[in-house]
C-alpha cells in the first residue's frame, strides 16, 4: 500500500463521516457511540465524553429532544494519506 491510501480505506472514513451524522440527527447515540473505539473520546470546545457510555449520556443531553430537530451535512472530504 506504501503511502497511498487505498479507495477501500477513503471511502470506509467517508462512510464513518456520514454515519456520525446521521446517528447524531436521529438520536441513535449507542450506535453513534459504537464509531468509536471504547475508550474513545468525544471532544468539542469545553464538552468531553471518555469512553462510548459517556458518550451515549453527554450526546442525550447535549442534543435536541427530538429527531429531525438538527441535520449534519456532510461533503465529500479531501482525503489524503
């Protein structure tokens, strides 16, 4: 593979990208938590989640009540490896 990412590994980041939005918008927080390795964290300004239960708990009450209340859009990134 040497320096060159291959188009399988470009477009599983460009599906996980697209995942991470759609789970958010619709409040499928486990399944928006399961991107993520367990000990993985969730960092944006001041907000921090260690691990996917945090996760789960912080984006349940950092998120709107209700789905459809906010839409991630998402484009094509530029992915270089």
């Amino acid at each position: 593979m040497g320096c060159e990412m291959k188009t399988k590994h470009i477009l599983a980041i460009q599906q996980l990208l697209a995942r991470y939005g759609q789970f958010v918008d619709d409040r499928r927080f486990d399944d928006l938590a399961a991107l993520f390795c367990e000990d993985g964290v969730w960092e944006a300004g001041p907000l921090r989640f260690e691990g996917r239960e945090a996760m789960v708990v912080g984006f349940e009450q950092i998120e709107p009540p209700q789905p459809g209340m906010v839409k991630h859009i998402t484009f094509t990134p530029v992915i270089e490896g």
